[in-house]
DNA sequence: GTGCAAAATATCGTATACAATTTAGCCGTC
DNA sequence: GACGGCTAAATTGTATACGATATTTTGCAC
C-alpha cells in the first residue's frame, strides 16, 4: 500500500473527471461574461446542455461554489454569483493585501525568460485594447487577468497561486457587473509600469504601483445592474 | 424570479445538506489528528461510518480536496493528504505573506469586547499547555489555529478569513505530520505578546511578532513519518 | 521459488430513479 | 379586487444501479 503518492500535485494532473471540464466551460463563460450575475443554473439544464447527467452538473456547480462564482441555496437552486458591493470591497482588499507579498516573490525568482513572457503578455493586452466590440472587452478582462495571475505562477507558491485564481476571478465578475468598460485600458500601462520596476529590481516601486494599480481599478466602479442574458444562448449560438 | 438574494453569506447560512456535516466531521477528524496522513478514505466506507450513500461521502471527500485536506487521485480514491515538505513550507510561506496584514486589518477594527475574547482564548490556550496527553496535546493544537482563525475573523474580511480557515486545518496537518511536539507550547506567549502589542497599539511591532511566530513554528518542524490509525477506529470507540 | 498473465475483486465514474422541498398556479372566500 | 390556503408542477436532495478502471489474487510455466 502506497502512502498517498506524492501530493504535491493536488488534482492538476489531467482532467481527471467530466465535471471539470463543465466546470471550466462555465466559469470561462461566468469571466468573459457570457453569463451574467443572479443566472439561474439549474442542475438539470446545465446537464441537458452538455449532455450529461444531474450528477455532473451538480458536481460542477457545487465546485463553482467553492470558487465563489456562483452561490447555491438550499432547495433552491444555484446561481451565478452576485457579489454585493460590500462583497466587491472584500475582494480587493483582499487582492491589495496579498498581491504585494506575491510581487515580491515573483521578482525574487523571476528569469530573464519569464519577464519576456510577461512583456508578451502585455503586448497581447495593448492589442486587445485598441480593438473595438464586446469579445475584445472580455479578451481585455481576461488579459489583464493573466498578468496578475502569470505574477502569481512566477512567485513559485502553488497556494497563493490558487487563491490569485479566485480573486482574479471573482475580480472579472464584478468589473463585469460593476465597472465601466472605458477605463480599463489605463490598467495596460500601470502592468507596464509594474514590469518595467521589476525589471530595474526596484521592488518598492513595484508594490507601490501595484497597490495603485489595484486601487485604481476598483476607484472604477459603479452600481448599476446588469441583467441576464439566459443560459442556453450563452453555449449555442 | 428574485436577483438570486443577498448572496453575502455565500452558504453558511445553515448545514444545507448532509454532505457538510460529513465534511466537518471529517475535517475535524484530519485537523484533531485522529485521521494520519496518507490514511485512504474510500467512499464506500466513509458512507457507510455515516449511514449515507456513497453520493454524500464522495461530495463530502470533494469538499475537502477542494480545501486541501484531502487528495482524490482518479479511479483511485481519496487520501488524507500527505503534504510534502516543499507543500509544508509554500503553507507556511502564504501564512507569512497574509498574516501580517490580517493582522493589522483587524487591529483598525478591534473593539474592547474582542480584545476580552481574544485573552479568554488565550487563557485557555494556556490551560491546556499545562495538561498531558495526546488529547490535550490534539485541543491544544486547535486552540493555537483558534488564535489566528479569531484574528481573521476580525478583520472583517470573509474572503480572507476562508482562507486562513484553509492555512490553519492545513498548518494542523502539517504540524501533525512533521511537527515535534514538546516545542509547541512556546507559541502561546508568542500569541499572549502580539494580543499585548495590539491593545498598546504598537503594530509593527505586532506584525514583527507575528512573522517570528509563524517563523518559529516552521522552524520546529521535522520530516519523520507517522503511521495511519485507520479509519474506523478513529470514529468508533 | 520467481515471474508473468489473466481472472477476480474492489473501487471509482456516471446515469437513473425516487423522495423531499420549494415554487407556481388556481380557486374560493372575505 | 385582494388575500389565504390548497393542489400540481418543477427542482433539488439522496439513494441505488450499472459500467469502467485500477488493484489484487490466482494459476501456470519456467
């Protein structure tokens, strides 16, 4: 009897079940705001939808949970989430205490490769920034998610990197629900800026614009509602 | 159709289904030591310990994947996790990273009457630093997560305060695994000095303390491996 | 006795079925 | 016309059933 093998993978192995796959089909649907906040997501319609059973979907959903993105009430039903704006301030507050820490030890162990990778990345994000539309607004979103989330990987700590998932995440639903699309593309040049202090190791710099930057972002919020778009004409045409 | 509520409390309203009352059964388990490491918690199994149908016992395992208690390996079933030194000091690495300003989060926040709380965890703490015994010695370790767990609490901060749920039930198994037990009790006067420094306002010099704490913990760690007990007898007599 | 192959066993992955609860519609009464 | 209760439909909660995969055991040859 094996002693629970190694563990330091938890479960990234491979897709190690089908209720992943739905998982990450509607969470990439929830970040790129296919489906909006306060979405019905009944078991038996997610199922139908990606033909498999109630189970699956269930396990997907309650798994969603877990992340936050959607809520699921007792005998009820679950939900895409709808973060309170009380619930929006948490989230950055708890993104400004923990992306520092990150930061600094990504720029620690970060590789002359990783810091292309990083400007490759930027380049990507001033791409999506000039174009027009509501896919390159999502493409944004996410994009300037991937930053964060690339800083996060560098650090080198898979907790903290789970947990920069969440909140980048959640992050994506509530700029989707409550901020205002014009000004987002001012996020592109403070990355630059994160980078470029990195780049000079100029480590309290770096943290100061990146609290900055967090700062900045959530400044950009309002409360207006944003109604649903219905779950079936998320996935088909 | 109503907005999808409050969505505040994203679940813990009340125990919504069984599922969660096995999951905290068994987190407890794995947190009070009474569960080692690698021990394979088969669905079957933990199905029939509490009288439900293998679909409860597999949420509730899923649950706790999801928190890191547990690892589910595919087609093989699920373990109690077996974290490895490097998952022990990334643990202990994010505990630094956030702690501090957890920390000072709920300083700004505190009021007398948390304060009172917080000294009555303290005095227990350190009633059962004087008792013997592997079950003072498993309350002992609950109290010392208890402190950090309470701090989170008041810092106001739901999202932060589940993870540091998640750190703590992991550090336990941690220390569980590779900690040595006799130096354990030097954290108490560790948490009495950073409650002291916050009632006199003094928080850097609190998060200074905090740091060498947690420092210390993990510097009091050994690789040594301990046996499973198995899974019934921790339930049953 | 050792090593390999194949059946047998155990366990997980998924689907379906039934029970319990909530929600919506309907009707009657005030 | 509005409100309260009752029935019916829909949805979730849980259990059971069946198929797939991994592990163990058995058997045989060497």
């Amino acid at each position: 009897m094996k002693p629970a093998a190694t563990a330091l993978q938890t479960a990234e192995d491979s897709t190690d079940t089908g209720a992943q796959q739905i998982r990450d089909a509607i969470r990439d649907a929830i970040v790129e705001r296919r489906l909006s906040p306060g979405t019905k997501l009944s078991e038996s319609d997610v199922g139908n939808l990606f033909n498999v059973s109630r189970t699956l979907a269930r396990a997907a959903l309650q798994a969603l949970s877990y992340e936050g993105l959607v809520s699921v009430e007792k005998n009820r039903g679950a939900f895409v989430a709808y973060p309170s704006p009380d619930e929006a301030r948490q989230i950055f507050a708890a993104r400004r205490l923990v992306e520092p820490g990150i930061l600094r030890e990504a720029a620690a162990r970060i590789t002359p490769s990783q810091i292309q990778h990083l400007k490759q990345l930027l380049i990507a994000e001033g791409r999506l920034m000039g174009e027009r539309g509501q896919m390159a607004r999502r493409a944004e979103i996410k994009a300037s998610g991937d930053f964060h989330l690339t800083l996060a990987a560098i650090s080198g700590n898979a907790i903290m990197q789970r947990f920069m998932d969440e909140l980048v995440a959640r992050s994506s639903l509530v700029i989707a629900l409550y901020g205002q699309s014009t000004i987002s593309s001012c996020g592109h040049s403070e990355h630059g800026d994160i980078v470029a202090a990195i780049e000079r190791n100029d480590l309290d710099e770096a943290c100061r614009l990146m609290l900055h930057h967090i700062a900045h972002i959530e400044a950009d919020l309002d409360l207006r509602e944003r109604k649903s778009v219905g779950l079936k004409e998320a996935f088909e045409g």
